[in-house]
C-alpha cells in the first residue's frame, strides 16, 4: 500500500481509547505499586533467567486480609500459602513499587512476568476465568461502552493459557 493510501485509512479510522492502565497510571497508584504479587516458583525460574539475577522475591504475610480468604479455591490456599500464613511475592522497593516497575510500566516482556500479573484483571479459580473482572482497576476511567477487559486489552485467549499454566504450576509446588 502506498503511503498516501495509508494515510487516508488512518484518517477514516476513529481513534481507539487510550489503555485503561496507561490512564490508571496518570490518576492513582497502579496494581504494580503496594501490592502482593505471588509468584510461582516457575515463575522465579523465568524471570531469573530473563534478568540475570535472584533474591527479587521473598516469603511475607499479605498486606491485605482479602487475600487470605480464597474459600472457592482450595487448591490455591493448599498451594498458595506456607503453614505460617505466608506466601512467596515480589519484593517491593522501599517506596512501595514493585521491584520491575520501570518509568514506562513493567520492565518484564509479558511473557516472562509473573502469571497473576499477566492474568490480572481476570478473576478465576481452579475451574477457570470468571466473566466479572476482578474490583481493582478503575472503571470510572473506561471510555463510554467499554469493558475493563477491552480497556485493559488483555486476550481472553492468553487470559485462559496463562490460567492454564498458573494451575498447572501451582500443582507442582511443595
Ligand atoms: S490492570 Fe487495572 S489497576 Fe492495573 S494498571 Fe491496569 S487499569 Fe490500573
Ligand atoms: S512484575 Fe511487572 S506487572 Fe507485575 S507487579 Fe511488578 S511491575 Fe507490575
């Protein structure tokens, strides 16, 4: 296609909505800041090979209660959860932030963060995506008619392999 053709397609075609987390990020604190990230220990084992070093996650109680009750899913709390209460996670820096978030977002390529980030706002268990998104992203920012799926821009196709694996992860853990 020529230039100028390209061109005029470009002009005939609406604009999309800016990214719901990019707007997210220009309001508030993102999910990438004070929050538990759980990892699995494949998880541990993708992200040291991509960034060349380990100690990026440790064993801590969550910050938030909610996180503690899972009664749908008990093979995630078996898993999950060590006999203390605590679960592996994501180390924050002392600000609070996530240790991989950068100036631009996550320094991580999708492919190698951590599962329940890929996932999220996806809800699930361990029979699968459910249709509500989880509560936490900010559905006052999505333009008019637009989902926080469609806002987000994650693939329900992704979505469902990622679950998959996160499952899959969870059964080999200790
Ligand atoms: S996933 Fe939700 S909470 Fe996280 S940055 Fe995007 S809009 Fe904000
Ligand atoms: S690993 Fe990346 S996506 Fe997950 S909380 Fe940290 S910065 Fe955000």
């Amino acid at each position: 296609m020529s230039a100028s053709g390209g061109s005029a397609v470009e002009a005939n075609t609406p604009a999309l909505p800016e990214n719901l987390c990019a707007r997210c990020a220009r309001h508030h604190e993102t999910c990438c800041q004070k929050t538990d990230i759980y990892v699995t220990l494949q998880d541990v084992r993708r992200i040291e090979q991509h960034v060349g070093f380990s100690g990026f996650e440790e064993f801590r109680q969550p910050f938030d209660p909610v996180y503690t009750f899972q009664e749908d899913d008990p093979l995630w709390m078996e898993k999950v959860f060590q006999a203390d209460g605590s679960r592996r996670v994501v180390r924050h820096k002392e600000n609070g932030d996530c240790v991989f978030l950068g100036s631009a977002g996550c320094t991580l390529p999708t492919e190698v963060r951590p599962l329940i980030c890929r996932l999220y706002p996806f809800d699930y268990n361990a029979e699968g995506l459910k249709p509500v998104p989880a509560s936490g992203c900010p559905s006052h920012l999505l333009a008019p008619g637009q989902s926080v799926f469609e806002g987000v821009g994650v693939n329900p196709d992704d979505a469902r392999r990622w679950h998959g694996m996160l499952y899959k992860e969870l059964q080999q853990e200790p």
